[in-house]
C-alpha cells in the first residue's frame, strides 16, 4: 500500500507537504502541487478516508433510505442524489425499508453508526405522531433532509416535495375536459400525506366542475401493479361502470389498465385512464399511460443542495417542484354508453 511518507521521500518534501497538496491547501506552490499528484497517481495512491474522517470528524458519507431502489420512481431520484454527491466529493451508502417501520429503524441505526454527514429520507409513512428514531435523529443534530412530504411524527425535517395535489387537479380537469363526469379514483396508502394531496387535487376538480365525488367509484389500492389489478377486479365485480380512471401513481395505474384489458375492456375507446409520476413503463406499456410527470432527478438535485446548504449552516427555503401533464394515449373523449367487459 501506497503512503503519503513513499511519495515524501521520492518529490524530497515533507509528509506534511505532501498532505496539504493532496487537499489543495493554499500554503504549497502550484508546481509542488501538480507534481506530487501526479505522482501520488501514477503510485495508485488511495487516500485512507476512515483516518481523515478521525481527523475532519467528517466521513462524507450519505445515508440514503428509501423503500426500495426496485420501485422507478425512485430510480431517478436516487440517480440524482449519487450524481451531485459524487460531484462533491460525497459518497452515499443506500438502505431500503421495504416500506416496514421496523427495518427503517434499524437501517437508519446502522447509518448513524457509520458517521454519515447527512440522511437522505423517504420515511415509511404512519399514523403515529412520533417515532422514536427520527426523536433520535433531531437530538443528534444530523442534517436530515425528507424525500417527500412531512408527516407529524417526521415534521422537525425540511422536505423536497411535488406539487402533489396541483398535478392531481390538472390531470381529473384534464378528463373532465374530455367529457368524462364518472370517474373512478384508485387511492393510495392511507397513511401517505402525497396519496391524500392527490385525491385532494381530484375532488377540488370535480367540485370545480359541479359533479359529486361517488363514493362507489372510490376504490382503495395501495401503490403497486398488483394492488392496482386487484382494484380493477373490485371494480369489475362490484358493477361499477365509470367512464374514465384516475390512479394514484403509474404502478397502480398500468395493474389496473393491463387487467381490464384481458377481460375484453378497450383502452381508451370503452375507457380512459390516468396515472401519475411518469415511470418509463408508463410510455411504453401497450397504451401509452397519459399521466404526470414527477420531476424526480430535480427533486435529488434541490434534495442535495438543500442538504449542502444545511451542512454549510446556510438558509434554505423548503422547495415543492411543479408537475406536467402528459397526456398519451389511454386518454380520450368520453364515449355516450358506459364499457362493457
């Protein structure tokens, strides 16, 4: 192993020179600088960042805990954050909660354990007003920044949101505009603040345009392909005949549209329908999903400066980034008759 007294001996300086050069430390000429580099280059010298961190009390370490880096939406995101990171000279450690309090707990433990500088948060949402770990987290005083909107038991946190309910409004306008006046809406997790801003932006709609929310057409769902099939079997078997979908988020959406599709349903010819967030599947499913568009590498990039900001002890202002809407081909105008499977 390659050390900083090896590439001493051989430029015939100082270790300590040879320190303040790899820093870019102000006090050593440009020249010294460029050729103890290059030298420490050529070694294949590795820099032991356990030591700086005793040193700096500074690991420039990132946690970054998410559901699960399967989920698309999140794969921008985390793109983002890694991207920016790396630019500052950051590395992030990721860890995934699978959407479980219990293994968030225990992933946000093991990262304060490794000393990381900040955390990156996309907390497992819950009806209790405290958890005990983000308690923690506020008493440690570690820069902390949430992916997504607050909650009562994380609102100590600034947070990088959507216009959640902004979006949902223009996409339900966005059918109502095309005739349709029984839509059905697929909610999402009850705890979620996001899923509750969203079908807040639905009903704000439907009231705007004077058409009563029915209760019938309100079906609960939950945030993948799976939950978004099963809520097109309930809708099916229940005899609900809406002439258009809004669904929570994309995943929901394409389970709900690929199932009524094998039981003979016409996309968007007997029915519209509508997502949200703007995964890759949702262009390329066999109707090409019209939806919003999450502005999710935006998001990790405002996520990281914010983060920055806060290390630096600089103000920040909370962000919540707009959404378009996309409109592509599941979407049409509403036909006279309701669809029949």
């Amino acid at each position: 192993m390659v050390r900083l007294k090896d590439i001493a001996q051989l430029v015939g300086v100082s270790v300590m020179t040879v320190s303040k050069a790899l820093r870019d430390e102000p006090d050593v000429s440009a020249a010294t600088k460029a050729k103890i580099k290059k030298l420490a280059h050529d070694m294949g010298y590795v820099p032991d960042s356990s030591a700086q961190g005793l040193r700096t009390k500074k690991t420039r370490l990132f946690g970054l805990v998410i559901p699960a880096v399967t989920n698309p939406i999140y794969a921008r995101i985390v793109y983002a954050i890694e991207e920016r990171a790396f630019e500052l000279g950051y590395d992030v450690l990721i860890a995934h909660t699978l959407n479980q309090p219990e293994r968030e707990d225990q992933a946000l433990r093991r990262l304060l354990s490794r000393r990381v500088d900040g955390l990156f948060i996309t907390p497992v949402y819950r009806f209790e007003a405290e958890a005990r770990i983000y308690q923690e987290i506020v008493v440690r005083n570690i820069p902390t920044v949430l992916l997504g909107p607050p909650a009562p038991f994380c609102r100590n946190f600034p947070a990088i949101e959507i216009e959640e309910l902004v979006a949902s409004y223009h996409a339900a306008k966005h059918l109502i505009g095309l005739g349709h006046k029984k839509i059905a809406y697929l909610t999402g997790p009850a705890a979620a603040p996001w899923a509750h801003e969203r079908f807040e932006g639905f009903r704000r709609a439907l009231r705007e345009a004077n058409l009563e929310l029915d209760d019938k057409l309100v079906f609960q769902s939950g945030s993948t392909i799976e939950d978004g099939s099963k809520a097109a079997l309930q809708m099916l078997n229940e005899g609900a005949h809406p002439t258009a979908i809004m669904a929570v988020n994309d995943l929901v959406a394409i389970g709900c549209a690929e199932t009524l599709l094998q039981q003979g349903v016409k996309i968007p010819d007997d029915l519209s329908v509508v997502g949200f967030g703007n995964v890759l599947a949702a262009e390329y499913f066999r109707v090409p999903l019209t939806t919003v568009r999450q502005p999710k590498f935006r998001l990790g990039v405002a996520a990281v400066d914010t983060m920055m900001k806060m290390i630096r002890g600089e103000k920040f202002e909370l962000k919540r980034l707009p959404a378009e809407l996309e409109i592509r081909k599941s979407s049409a105008a509403a036909k006279s008759g309701p669809p029949r499977p």
